[in-house]
C-alpha cells in the first residue's frame, strides 16, 4: 500500500508541473477538467480586476503597465457608435471586457478621464483595425459595479459607469494595446484659436431653436429623441469644467454637438470628427434642415 501511495503522489506531482509547463508556455489545454478549472480561476481574475477597490487606487500607487509619467491617455473604444458620448453629453457605460475596464482602472487614478474613441466604420466594415481620428474626452461621474450575460446566460463581473463628454481630442497615435489601449492626445486645433466675437457671431441660437423643431417633431410622431437644454448643459458643463465651462471654444462645439444628438449615430460621428467650429455649425445646420424635411414628410403621411 505504500508503493500505490508512492505511485499515486508521484501521479500528482507529474500532473501538476505539467499543468504548470502548459500555463507557463501558453499552450492550450485540452482537458475537460483543467479547462474548466482555468475557467474558474480566469473569472475570479476578473472579478477581482473590476471590484470598485480597485479603481480608486491613490495616485502615487503604481499601475501595472503604465509608467508614472506616461503623457499618453487611456482610451476606451466603442465598438457601437451609437453609444458613443459626444461633448457636453451625460450617458452611462457598461464595460465588461479586461482592456475597458483595465483603462477605466488608469482613467480613475489618473484625473477620472479617458478618451472616448469609435471604431472606424469603414475600416471595420473591411474587417481591419482603424479608429477614428478624433474622440471625445470623458469625465467619470459615478462608478457601480454590475453584471454581464453572455449568449450562454452565464454570468460575470462588470461596471457601469456614468460620464459626461468635456470637449474634442484629436487620436495622434496609438501606443499601447495591453493591458488596455492608450494613445497620445492632442488639441483638435493647431496653434490658431478663436477670439470671443468671432465666435460669437456664429449665432447658435436659430440652430438651437431648429434643433428643438426637429426634437419636438421625433417626439410627437412617437421616434425616440433626446436634446438637453442649455441651461441643463451647462450646468453639467460647470459641474465638469469648473472655471473651464465657459471657456468659449469648447461652450460653442458643445453646444453645437448637443443640436445633433438626435440624428443618426453615423451623423453624429461625422459631426464630432469636424473640429472647426464654422463648419461644425454649416454641417450641423445642413443636416437638421434635411432632418426637419423628412419628419415634415412623415407627419404629413401619419396625418392622411
């Protein structure tokens, strides 16, 4: 009996260090039962990477994979366009995957703020890699911890995440893939910038009450719609910014952002990749203008 003890720890053994040689060399396991006991150890990694202790380490405590005095920016990509925040807007996030709430991670010791990035449609669309040129750089709110169903009802760990868009940042490099997606950021506008008057002589105001126009007939034919007023906005903006909420650049595209909000999200990603202000109110103006059209010609059909 002490030979079968003998043979049976030696068996352990064996099995462990190969358990150790497949982990250290990444190959894959086959077997039913260390397969599933990876699973159970993977999940737990994960719960333990997006408990919300986690996310509100000092600021003097290292990061994995991120130097101190790293000048790059964490980003959070979105893969659909249509949840992506545009500047002076309030939404919720739900992120599950290890890169997003690795960045989230950074996003919260460094400021509470990433960039809020699209993949590119047309790049995708060819099944490749590409993300727009210019984000939109986000405040995190509120932070609850959550839960996510895959297609197998199986359930994991996840945070949602409440944000508000600041302002346009334009992507001038991409950096980093692991642990999470960072980029170097840059100003949407090179050196220029823009005096008060000009500025204001803009006139936002007829686009807002366009805006409004269109907003309210989405809502009266029943469409789904959404449009802040500015007075909520920016109380936002100020809650955000501070003294910076009335800096005159980022108030006007803003603002402007805010008018297209009810468009299609591939409008609405066109509208934030524009970072003149000028042709952000033209392209604006052009697309409520073909918007009030349509929902015209739907009320008039609704009405026969």
């Amino acid at each position: 009996s002490m030979a079968v003890q003998n043979r049976r720890a030696m068996r352990s053994l064996l099995c462990s260090a190969l358990l150790c040689s497949l982990c250290a060399s990444g190959s894959a396991v086959r077997a039913p039962r260390l397969c599933a006991a990876l699973t159970r150890s993977r999940l737990a990694m994960l719960a333990e990477e997006v408990s919300l202790g986690g996310l509100f380490r000092r600021s003097e405590d290292p990061v994995e994979g991120v130097e101190g005095d790293d000048p790059t920016s964490p980003v959070i990509l979105q893969h659909s366009i249509d949840r992506l925040i545009l500047p002076g807007q309030t939404s919720q996030l739900h992120l599950y995957d290890s890169s997003n709430l690795a960045a989230l991670r950074s996003a919260m010791t460094q400021g509470s703020t990433f960039i809020h990035v699209a993949l590119d449609p047309a790049t995708t669309a060819k099944r490749k890699f590409g993300i727009s040129a210019v984000g939109t750089e986000v405040r995190v709110l509120t932070v609850a911890p959550s839960s996510k169903l895959n297609f197998r009802g199986e359930s994991s760990s996840s945070i949602v995440i409440e944000a508000i868009g600041l302002r346009q940042r334009r992507v001038l490099e991409v950096t980093t893939f692991e642990p999470h997606v960072r980029a170097r950021i840059g100003p949407v506008l090179g050196g220029g910038g823009y005096e008060k008057g000009g500025l204001a002589e803009l006139r936002l105001d007829p686009l807002e009450a366009l805006a409004a126009e269109c907003h309210n007939l989405r809502v009266a034919l029943q469409l789904e719609s959404a449009l802040l007023s500015v007075e909520a906005m920016r109380a936002s903006m100020l809650t955000a910014f501070g003294a910076e909420g009335e800096e005159v650049r980022t108030w006007t595209c803003v603002r402007l952002c805010n008018c297209v909000q009810g468009l299609s999200p591939e409008r609405r990603l066109s509208a934030l990749q524009i970072c003149e202000p000028a042709e952000l109110l033209q392209y604006v103006h052009d697309e409520l203008t073909q918007e009030r059209q349509r929902l015209l010609a739907c009320k008039a059909l609704k009405s026969i």
